[in-house]
C-alpha cells in the first residue's frame, strides 16, 4: 500500500493512527515517504490555518497513540521535530495536545526522560518574538502553567525525574549577558518550581543556582564604577538617606538633585539592572514563603549558600542583602540564626580569611539591622569580645597587622557596632552593666595596640561616642595618647582590603532599597540621637522607645541627680584626657549628599 498524501487525504483519528503506527515500523525498515510527511507536518510551525492546526492536533494525538514503536535512532528526526516546538508559538490545542505527547514519551522509555524534561525547561523563557509581539500575560500564564503541570505529571509518573530535572536547571540557566527580561522569567521559573509540588526535591537547587547567579553579577559591577577617589574619606560619609519620606520625596525643593539621582545614575549599567531585578524577584519570593510559614526552612538553605559563595567572594557588593531582608521578616527566628552563624564562624572558623569576613558581616549586620532586638546585638558583640579577650591573653606586643588580622578584624567590629549602638546599650542598665562587664578597656588597651590598626575614622567616632557618653573604654594611662592615622591601620584598612569592608552599607540597587530602606538604620539616625545642638537628655528618651529594634528608652529617666553625678565622677578622670576633637559634624553628616556614592572597599586583596 502505498502512502497516502496528508495534504490531500481526509482522515479519521482511527486511520491515522493506524498510517502513523504503520509509517514509524516502515521507517525502520528504510520506507520514510510517509514518515517524512508526519515530520514535516510536526515541523512546520509559522502560518498555520485552522486546517493545518486541526492536522497537527490530530498528528501529535496519532504519535501519542504510537510511542512505544519510537525508537531513538531511527526516528531521530520525528523526536527532533516534536522536541523543537515551542509551546509559546501555538494555541492552547496544540499546547494540551504536546504536553500530552511529552508525558507519554517520557513515561514509554527513560531515554526519553531527559529530552522531555530538556524541552519543557527551554520554554522557561519565550523566543524573542514574545517580547517583540508584546502578547501580555496572559500568553505567558498559559504556556507556564501547562510547563509546570507537566513537570509535575512526568515526575509522577517518573519518579527519579525530580533528580534529573535539578541538573537540566541548572544546566540551562541563562548567562548573565542574556536580556533582562529573559534572565528574569527564567529565575521566576525557579523560584516556582521551589515553592510548587517538587519543592522539597528541587527547591534547595533552585535556591542555591539563583545565589551563585545573583553573586556572579554582583561581582561584574566594577568597584570602579561606584569608587570615589579618595579612599581614605571617612566610613560614615558614604550614605545615601532620607528620613523625612520615601526616596522620590527627598528634597523637594532642589529639582537637580534628589535622592534617586546617585541611584539611577549607578544602576544604568546593565549588569547592576539586571541585578536589581533578580533581587526583587528574590525578595518578593522570600515574602511569598513568610507568608506561607515556609521561610524558615528556605532561610537554611540559603545560609549554606550564603558560606559557601557569599562570605568567600569578597567582591559582593549587593547579594548579601537577601540575608538582610529574609532576617527581616522573621528577626525572631531568621534574625538570630544569622547573626548565631556569622559569630560562629568568627570564634571557631579555620580560613582567618572567611574569619574576618564574617565578622565584617557581623558588625555589619548588628549595626545596620533596625529590626534586631538591643540585647540580642549586646550577646553576639559579647561572643566576639570574649574571643578577643581570650586572644589578648596569649600575645606579647608585636603590632603586627598581619599576623593579628583576625583580632585586629574583631576590635574593629566591636567599635564598629558600638559607634551605631552605644546609645541604645547605655540607655538599658542591665545592658549597660553588660557592656561594662564586657572589659572593653583590657582590650583596646593592650600591647597589640588595636586603635592604631583598626581604621581612623571608626577609631574617631568611637571616642568622640564614648566621650560624649561619659563612658571610658580605655585605661587612663592611654587615654591622652594619639590613636589616629597610624602606620598601621593604613596596612591594616586601605582600598580593598578587610579593613574597610562593611558588607550591609546602603544598598544603591534602586528598587532593592524600597525593600531595605524600612528595616535600615541610617547613620543620621544614630547622629540625629545626640548631634543636634541643644538637645538634652529628655528629647534623646524621646527618640528612643523598648529594647527593640532602634528605639529604646534612656536609662536616665527617674535617675536621681546624685546618681548622674556619680557616673560622671567615674568616668570623667578618664575622658578629661582624650584629646579627641569632633570633626566639624556639619562637613561629616550635613549638607547634601556626595553626588556619587561609594560603599565599603572590599577585601580583594587578602
């Protein structure tokens, strides 16, 4: 019999299937006339009628009928053909029709298995005519749905697929070079198969692929790109704020220069865009799993990520912030399990290098996080102290940047910390009296000298804190001595290097910090406590409120004179003799904004 010619003929599903089964058997044995008419049907794909439609339906319904005569050889070119299509190309009746086919091929022959789940991941992201044609959501909810629904039926039917599917993900994660828009609906993909049915079997992949994502643009934005020339400027001038409202708000009256300004001008370059997005996408999904009382458990995962590709690449810049907003959700549980894992690694690590990262975080971290609750930020600046007390005791008093670069990192992170929260600790006295305990004063007055390494401007502003305070952190035989711009600290702190590496400084992602900027305490937040002229003790109890989070109460208020008078007659022999001068807080923290904004050097170096 010879073949019928499909263009010609009229034929009822039943006849067809029996010309399919016979053409895929003839195949075999080298009569292709009518298989290569089925391909070629399968194949065609751009201007089809409602008859070549209704033709196709019925041929992937024929060829379903008929897998288990496929072999994957001899039909190579029918699998080519089927395995090309693109869902987004068709209407929802070859769409049903096709993923139909794909779970019946998938479940006749596990070699089938991997192209199938190959095919349904390629159409993660749409052909560039999706993005030309502008068809909307609803193409891209029908098409995705039917993907994923898929993905779920095979691996019912499939059950190692799950195990397959993890690498063909990962396998086929777009570059960072790909389009934005691309990039962005694959990782939406991801992050729907983390939360969908097979969560529990591919969520931690998905989770720990979008990291390393996330961390490999980070590391293409150029520091260069966000450096201002002159390094050594102080630490606490590299802000970008505004209390008053929402950044599109800030400074009404100059319509030249607005908060968003150093924003857009930093986030036009490509790979920073794209990153900003990616990290939305993040954000909102961390808010999904909060919502849905599953953060916890994804929070786990992305700690292991967080030490394996975060804390070692010492060029991130922004990724880190997706541990800053999860802990933000749940500081209860999330909060506390960072900050716990970051102390860890400080007291017990083995890498000095990844020591002083997590320490840099960890300053970081209790210094920036508005949601933290004050005693917990006292107990894990206690855990570093201790770990430096216990250092001191086993030392001489060589200064040696290098050989001490852990210590060293610890000091500066504890007057790091201390120079956003020293007010908060004072105002609780049980928390006041713990920082006391804490014998701060063994170790900033040790022979190893930590203020002449640890960078100036924290040095600076700790003392300045600690005197305007009345409280003495340092042994009175040290207290008129010169701490500030020592040899030292320039081989310790310096462009790129750990010193000056303070991982949670404002974000300059636009839209990320609409995310951050609730849950982010501001340097003029801290200054704004006791840097205004005439503000007495009673308007500072005002701006603070529990031991939560920013506010807390001074512990001051219902103190008798001769209580105060006595703090002071403690600590005033001491501080008479700092000669430290303020810098001029109008040049420090006034004034406009710098018109580009630079964070923290990164340790490349080390």
């Amino acid at each position: 019999m010879g073949a019928p010619d499909m263009d010609e003929l009229s034929f009822t599903d039943s006849q067809l299937d029996f010309y399919v089964k016979n053409a895929l058997k003839a195949a075999i044995q080298g009569d292709c006339d009518f298989y290569n008419q089925l391909v070629a049907v399968i194949h065609r794909k751009e201007r089809l009628s409602a008859t070549d439609v209704a033709l196709l339906v019925t041929c992937l319904k024929a060829v379903t009928g008929a897998v288990s005569c496929i072999h994957i050889v001899h039909h190579r070119s029918l699998l080519a053909a089927i395995l090309g299509m693109s869902l987004w190309d068709y209407g929802t009746d070859v769409m049903d029709t096709l993923v139909e086919l794909l779970v019946a091929l998938a479940s006749s022959n596990g070699e089938y298995v991997d192209l199938c789940l190959e095919m349904l991941v390629s159409n993660f992201m749409p052909p560039p005519a999706y993005f030309e044609k502008h068809w909307g959501p609803s193409k891209k909810s029908e098409v995705l749905d039917r993907v994923h629904s898929t993905l779920n039926h095979i691996s019912n039917v499939v059950p190692l697929s799950p195990l397959r599917l993890e690498k063909i993900v990962r396998d086929k994660m777009p570059h960072i070079y790909v389009k934005e828009l691309s990039i962005v609906m694959y990782v939406e993909n991801m992050l729907r198969l983390e939360s969908g049915a097979m969560g529990e079997l591919v969520g931690s992949m998905a989770l720990v692929v979008l990291m390393d994502k996330l961390i490999e643009l980070d590391v293409e934005i150029a520091w260069g790109d966000i450096l201002q020339d002159d390094f050594q400027k102080d630490v606490f001038d590299f802000e970008l704020e505004d209390l008053a409202g929402p950044a599109d708000n800030f400074n009404q009256e100059n319509k030249d220069y607005t908060i968003e300004a150093p924003m857009q001008s930093f986030c036009s370059g490509i790979p920073a865009e794209k990153l900003d997005s990616l990290m939305v996408l993040t954000f909102e999904h961390l808010k999904y799993c909060f919502e849905t009382g599953r953060l916890v458990q994804v929070f786990e995962i992305l700690l292991q990520s967080f030490r394996i590709t975060v804390l070692t690449a010492y060029k991130s810049k922004f990724a880190q912030f997706v541990m800053f907003y999860a802990c933000s959700l749940d500081p209860e549980n999330c909060g506390k399990l960072f900050a716990d894992a970051l102390a860890d690694i400080f007291v017990n690590g083995v890498h000095p290098e990844w020591r002083m990262s997590a320490v840099a975080y960890l300053a970081s971290y209790l210094a920036r996080a508005k949601f933290l609750p004050v005693p917990l930020i006292a107990t894990m600046l206690e855990r570093v102290v201790d770990w430096c007390s216990k250092y001191c005791k086993n030392q001489g008093s060589d200064i040696n940047p290098k050989a001490h670069k852990v210590f060293y990192a610890g000091c500066q992170a504890t007057i790091y910390v201390l120079c956003f929260r020293m007010k908060q600790m004072l105002a609780v006295p049980r928390l006041k009296s713990q920082l006391h305990l804490m014998r701060i004063d063994d170790i900033l007055g040790h022979p190893l000298k930590p203020l002449q390494v640890c960078l100036p401007s924290i040095v600076d502003e700790f003392l300045r804190q600690a005197k305007e305070n009345r409280v003495c952190f340092l042994p009175e035989r040290l207290a008129d001595q010169g701490f500030l711009e020592s040899e030292h600290s320039t081989v310790f702190g310096g462009i790129e290097k750990l010193g000056m590496f303070f991982p949670f400084d404002p974000c300059l992602l636009a839209k990320c910090d609409r995310y951050v900027r609730p849950n982010y305490v501001y340097w003029s937040m801290v200054r704004s406590s006791y840097d205004e002229e005439g503000t007495s003790d009673e308007d500072v109890a005002d701006a603070y409120d529990c031991e939560n989070g920013m506010t807390i109460p001074d512990d001051r208020s219902g103190r008798s004179s001769d209580e105060e008078d006595s703090d002071a007659d403690e600590f005033d022999p001491c501080l008479e003799k700092m000669s430290i001068t303020p810098r001029d807080s109008s040049h420090r923290f006034g004034g406009r904004m710098p018109s580009k904004i630079r964070p923290s050097m990164s340790p490349e170096s080390l």
